[in-house]
C-alpha cells in the first residue's frame, strides 16, 4: 500500500481522484496546516463542504 500523506483537492475532479485512490479508505482534513490563517482555513472548509462533500460516498 502507497502512503500519500497530503494532496491537493480541487473540486470538481476530487470526488471521482478519491473514490478511486481511496476506495473504504479515509479523507483527513487538517485546514491549519502550514499556518494558514483560520479565517481562511474556514473559508477552505466551507468550499470542501459545499462544493466536494457532495460527491463523495457516504458510508
């Protein structure tokens, strides 16, 4: 098994990129990596929840 620690999501191809890399597996979201602001690190979270989330499996 490949360990990929980060990657970059970028709506709307990211639902499909992960189904298939990560199939059962698990999506970690860390917004504060790397010191981003946490005003901005919500704004990042709002786009996944509004534009991503949708698309990907529910289990």
């Amino acid at each position: 098994m490949q360990l990929q620690l980060a990657f970059e999501l970028r709506s709307p191809s990211c639902g499909a990129s992960h189904r298939e890399r990560y199939a059962g597996g698990v999506l970690l979201l860390n917004p504060l990596l790397g010191g981003i602001a946490p005003r901005e690190a919500w704004k990042m979270l709002r786009l996944f929840e509004r534009e991503v989330l949708p698309h990907l499996p529910v289990q």
